[in-house]
C-alpha cells in the first residue's frame, strides 16, 4: 500500500504537497536500505517511484529524490563536491535503463531531465570518455563496408549477350553470368571475398537488431525518431536485400539488380545515421526525418492521386500517334514515369514541331502545371516551412536525446571489458556497495556573496526577534498599552540594523 501510494504522489499535479508526503511515508518505512525499501518496490510496468518520475517529466519531484541521495564531501567558499547516488540512474547492467526510459517516451517534459544534475554529467561522462570515440569508429567502419560493398556491385559478373534484339527499343548488351561461369579468374576471386564481407555484415546487422525490437516492441522500436526508427527499418531492409541477392546468385537467377540497387540506395542513406554523433549535422537528420514521415508522407497521397489521373489522360491520348515521334507515353508506365517527372518540373512538357498534337493534349496539360506545379508545389514548400519553424525550438533538444540514445546502444551492445562502469565505487568514502558520480559544482562569487548576506541578515533578525519575545515574557504581568511603545522601538531598532543590508541586498540584486 505504501508503494503504490509512492507512484501516485509522483503523479500528483501540486509537487509541494506531493514532495512532504513523500517524505511522510517513508519516514515509516523500516526497511530505508536494501531491497526492501518501498522505493525500490516497481509498478506493473517495471517502474519504481524514481523511474516513474522521470518518464512522466517531473522534474520537480526528480530533484527532491536526487537530494536525499547526494553526499556532500567537502565545500570551500562557492566550491562544492558532491556525491550522487547512480542507483537506478547508471543504465549500466540495466535491464530497463532510467536514460532509456526518458528518450522514449513521447512527453517533452520528460526531456528536460538530461539537463539536470547529476543526468547531465552523467552521459556528458560516457558519451565523452567511450561513447563518442566508439561511434566514430563504427561510422568509418560502416562507411568501409558500403565501400566494399559498392565495389561488388559494380563489377559484378557480366557477359557479352549473345541472343539477337527482340525489338527497336531493345538496348541491352549484357546480360548476367551463372554461377559457375562467376568465379573464375583472380579478380573474381578478390570479388569473393568482398561479397563474403557483405553478406557477414548483412547477417550481422541482423543479430544485433531482432534482440532489440523483441525487448523493446516494434512499434517502439521502429515509431520513436530518436531510437532512430526510420533508420532501424532502412538498415534491416538493406540486410534483408542483400540475402535476396545471395540466394538469386547462389541459384543463378536472373535479375539479382533489383534487389541489388535496392540495397546499395539503402546502404548509403542509412550513413545519415551516424550524423546523431556530431552537432553540426545531427538537428539537420532530426530535420529530415520529420519533414520526410510527416509532410512528406501525406503529400505522396495527393501526389500519387494527380499523377495517377493525369498519367492515364496522357497515354489515353497519346494511344493512336507514333511511338517513334512522341516516345514519352508509348506504354503506361512509361507515361506514369513521364507524369511523375512532369510533376516536379524535371523536364519540360514533351513536344514535336514536325507533327501535329493533338488539342486534348494541350488542354489537360495546361490544368496538369496550374495543379501540379503552381498549387501542390507551393502547399508542400508551405508545409515544409512551417515544420521547420515548429521542429527547430526543439531540435537542438531532440539532439540531445539522441546522444543519449546513442549512448545507452552502445552500452547495451559492446562488451564489458571496452566499456567499464562509470562512477566511484561507494566503498572508498564508506558508502556500501552503491556507485557515485562526483559532482563539483561552482557557485557564481556574486551570489555566493549574497547567500551569505541573507543568511546573516535572516540570522540577526531572528536574534532581534527571539529578544522581543524574552522581553514579552519577562513583561507579561504589565498591561498591553504599556508594553506597545516597547515593543514597536524593539522594532524600529532592528530595521536600523538589518533594514539597511536588506536594501543594499535588492540594489545589488
């Protein structure tokens, strides 16, 4: 009962309150230390008062809890060190990490605790000290692996086509080796080696991702832009091509490039990915990702919708001229390829002078550039624009969040012997076997200066008060009307000596 009175304050809307009780409750519990505390005692869904606080954004509620856990070891004038407890907050042999709850829920309030002591300093530690060096490693490896990858494909095993052309339109001059005619001569061997490359890397990226959506839910894992969603379905699609391409080898199938292109496109876009580990280009990716699954994905609809109308316009009209004269809708893909490049004024309306159009022609297309190219154009520059003012107030705090992310990955996926537990071991300070971040913080001199004064101010008034009350006391046998003028000079003496450091206390404020 204790528990789950616990979670419920953590969601009480008046934090003040919400804070004392906290206090109040706790103050019964017997078990304080060790697994029995009430505050260590998890939810339903795994999380405790702590946890709880930080996926609903209470920041409030956050700082009271990190203040019963901090140990301040020393201070000299505005230097403070202090000791933070990392329990619950270091997602160091973590089944369901603090860092990787707040990056993952969808409430913005939520976010704000990263830049909250002792989060900040934390993940400023790790990403630093291990997180960054080994995400740039990893990007150049990538980078090296797409390389290879990309040298596969464009010497892959051709040989000159030996049938003749079946019509006037037909281009090809190669055509595709079988397997056994592939790996030959020493250069396909070389070749080998790098397709062997690609398809351990394939299989690799393919262990390391099904874990996770398992553990976290794929609707999670693939919905949330800073896990890097967008990126996780590009990258499992590119490693499911690349084991197409294999078998369709492996069997000497033919057309082993469509699923080939398929993966070199997602290969290199998924380098976007690794643009999170540097502010320069991580909030431009967040920017991308945005317009891309949100304005862009409802403009397709009214795109596909126009090009599909006027597509069939076009080749209905075009249907009984020459082929030869006006090739640009002799069949209706070609003519929806047309549209489509129409669409995005890639290239000018098809026309021959030698020949006469015909009139619906010149009709259709005239309303096809008033809608394609003055209305839907412009709605989607429009749309664009307003998405980036909106996403550009958060974006650097979006960023943030993935760095996060980012952190905890790499955390979760190397071994433990490259990256060791962050913090101090509690045992050196006496402490138990909890873990600690030292914090130093600084305070501003000027301020430092004026906590001092309000303190002594706060201090001496409390003297002239507690000596009003003395005289009270002693006094208390005399009448009322007498004791008044006593009373009221005790008062105007102590705003002779207090009242003026009050005032040289605002003016300097």
């Amino acid at each position: 009962i204790g528990n789950t009175v616990l979670h419920i304050l953590v969601l009480q809307p008046n934090k003040t309150f919400a804070c004392h009780m906290y206090s109040l409750i706790l103050s019964y519990d017997r078990n304080k230390e060790g697994p029995g505390s009430l505050e260590l005692i998890p939810n339903n869904e795994g999380l405790t008062p702590f946890k709880l606080a930080g996926v609903e954004g209470n920041t409030v509620m956050f700082q009271y809890l990190m203040q019963k856990r901090k140990h301040n070891l020393w201070s000299f004038g505005p230097l403070t060190t202090v000791l933070y407890d990392l329990t619950e907050i270091d997602s160091w042999a973590e089944d369901q990490s603090f860092l990787e709850l707040i990056v993952s829920t969808k409430k913005r309030e939520a976010r704000q605790i990263l830049d909250l002591t002792p989060v900040k300093e934390l993940v400023s530690l790790k990403w630093n000290m291990y997180g960054r060096p080994y995400f740039c490693f990893l990007a150049l490896f990538y980078i090296l692996y797409m390389v290879c990858f990309t040298m596969c494909c464009v010497y892959r095993p051709l040989k000159p086509r030996t049938g003749n052309k079946t019509s006037s339109r037909d281009n090809t001059i190669y055509v595709q080796k079988m397997l056994q005619e592939s790996y030959m001569t020493y250069e396909d061997e070389l070749r080998l080696v790098g397709e062997l490359i690609t398809v351990i890397g394939a299989v690799v990226i393919l262990i390391l991702e099904i874990p996770d959506i398992l553990r976290v839910g794929a609707a999670k894992y693939f919905g949330q832009t800073i896990l890097g969603g967008p990126f996780h379905i590009i990258v499992i699609t590119y490693a499911c091509m690349i084991l197409v391409t294999m078998v369709m080898r492996l069997t000497s199938t033919t057309g082993e490039v469509v699923p080939m292109s398929f993966a070199l496109v997602l290969g290199w876009c998924n380098v976007m990915y690794f643009a999170r580990g540097f502010q320069m280009l991580g909030p431009f990716t967040i920017m991308i990702q945005k317009m891309i699954f949100g304005d862009l994905m409802r403009f397709c609809w009214l795109m596909a919708v126009v090009i599909l109308g006027f597509a069939s316009a076009f080749y209905i009209i075009f249907q009984t001229e020459n082929p030869e004269n006006l090739g640009q809708f002799y069949n209706y893909p070609m003519s929806l390829f047309t549209t489509f490049e129409l669409f995005l004024t890639i290239i000018d309306g098809p026309a021959n002078y030698d020949v006469d159009l015909p009139f619906m022609y010149s009709v259709v297309y005239f309303a096809f550039a008033i809608i394609a190219t003055l209305l839907m154009l412009n709605l989607l520059i429009a749309m664009m624009g307003d998405t980036h003012w909106r996403v550009a107030h958060e974006r650097d705090e979006l960023w943030r969040a993935q760095v996060v992310a980012t952190t905890v990955m790499l955390e979760r996926k190397l071994p433990r012997c490259l990256w060791p537990r962050s913090g101090i071991c509690g045992r050196e300070y006496g402490l138990g076997d909890r873990w600690y971040l030292r914090v130093e913080d600084r305070v501003d001199p000027i301020k430092h200066k004026m906590l001092r004064y309000t303190e002594a101010l706060k201090a001496q008034d409390k003297d002239h008060y507690d000596k009003g009350l003395e005289k009270l006391e002693i006094n208390r046998d005399i009448l009322y009307k007498k004791e008044l003028p006593a009373l009221s000079l005790s008062r105007s003496t102590s705003k002779t000596s207090s009242h003026r450091g009050w005032e040289i206390l605002r003016r300097n404020t």
